[in-house]
C-alpha cells in the first residue's frame, strides 16, 4: 500500500513532515490493518511500526473529530512513552481537528475525567491508570473502534497486564493491535483472551 490511498489530510500530512514511500513494514501491514483483521505486528526496532501505527489510527478516523467518546485506545508502558507518542501524533494531526489525550500516572485523575468526559478521539494511556479511570467510569468505550498494544513487552509485568486483559470484556466490537519486537509469552496469552481470530505477522530486518 502506498501512501497515495491515503485519505488527503493524512497525505498532505505525510507530504509536510518528508515521508516519501512507506517502509518495507509498512507497505506490508498498512493495508493488513485497513482490512480491520486483528493482528500482531512483529518486527525489529526501525521498521517503522510507530508511524504505521499512527498513519493506520488517523487513517480508520477519517482524519476528523467525531462525537465525544474515544474511538481508539493505545497503551503504552509509562508515562515518558505516552508523552513521546502523543507528541509524534501531533506532529501528523497539527492540521486536523482530531482531539489527542494522554492518561498517565502523577496527574489529578478527576480532572482527566472530566477532560475525557469533554470529547476525546485518541486516547494513549498507561495501562495502571486507564484501568483506574475504568473502574470509576471515567471512560466509555462503547464507541471504541482500535484497541492498540505499543511496545506490547511491557506487558510482562504482572500488574500490567491485568489492567490491560480487563478492558475488552467491556468492548462488544473493536479491532485489536498489538506490536512488539517479538512474541513474548503475556502477549501470547492473549490469545486465549480476545486475540483468538488474530494473525500473527513476523517481519525481519
């Protein structure tokens, strides 16, 4: 897939921050993605999953606003990575209207409710405290359309991925991702969880 089908805010996107072809990655997995499969997405660092990642969200979101409950949800392992993610989709939506929030640890969690209760399109969370802002309904789901794994390692630990595994048994229909550098034994237990149907897609250097 080129980044000619793209829908034209994201081209033009594309176009200002000097991305000419798609990597050998994500020539491969844009369209996977597209296709709405739930997948795993393996591959070594500088393949270019972050911004197939990124490309592959604004792109399912038509690149606009849209009512005010969440319609994609990334985890990511803590907060310096939530930062830097949500920083890297600015780069790409400066000219879109899409809302970007960030959930982590060491912020006021009441006013992050409130912020999500305002309207949110993205948002990029640590597992620890979007399980929190579950359990006081400080969230909904219930228009939820990508349910996203970045780094998905992180996983490893024990705390995460309880708070992580919950989530989809609240969720009546969404796509999974998950990317990593390479199958670890928490992401394969997903599996036996709500990746059932998924495909896992390996790729080397």
């Amino acid at each position: 897939m080129s980044f000619k089908k793209l829908n034209p805010p994201l081209k033009e996107a594309i176009e200002r921050l000097g991305y000419e072809r798609p990597t050998s990655f994500q020539k491969n997995v844009l369209p996977k993605i597209k296709s709405g499969a739930d997948l795993y997405l393996l591959a070594p660092k500088n393949s270019g999953k972050t911004t197939a990642m990124i490309i592959s969200v604004i792109q399912k979101l038509n690149s606009e606003a849209f009512e005010d409950s969440p319609r994609a949800l990334i985890y990511v392992k803590d907060k310096e990575a939530a930062l830097e993610l949500e920083q890297k989709f600015r780069e790409f939506t400066r000219e879109m209207d899409l809302r970007i929030y960030c959930a982590y640890e060491e912020q006021n969690i009441d006013d992050q409710k409130d912020d999500i209760y305002y309207g949110v399109d993205i948002v990029i969370a640590t597992p620890k405290r979007l399980g929190k802002l579950f359990s006081m309904t400080g969230i909904h789901l219930g228009q939820l359309q990508l349910f996203i794994l970045e780094d998905a390692e992180f996983l490893s630990k024990s705390s995460q991925f309880n708070d992580v595994v919950r989530i989809p048994l609240s969720i009546d229909k969404c796509q999974y991702l998950v990317f990593g550098e390479k199958m670890e034994p928490k992401m394969e237990r997903l599996q036996d969880m709500f990746m059932e149907r998924a495909r896992v897609l390996k790729f080397e250097k």
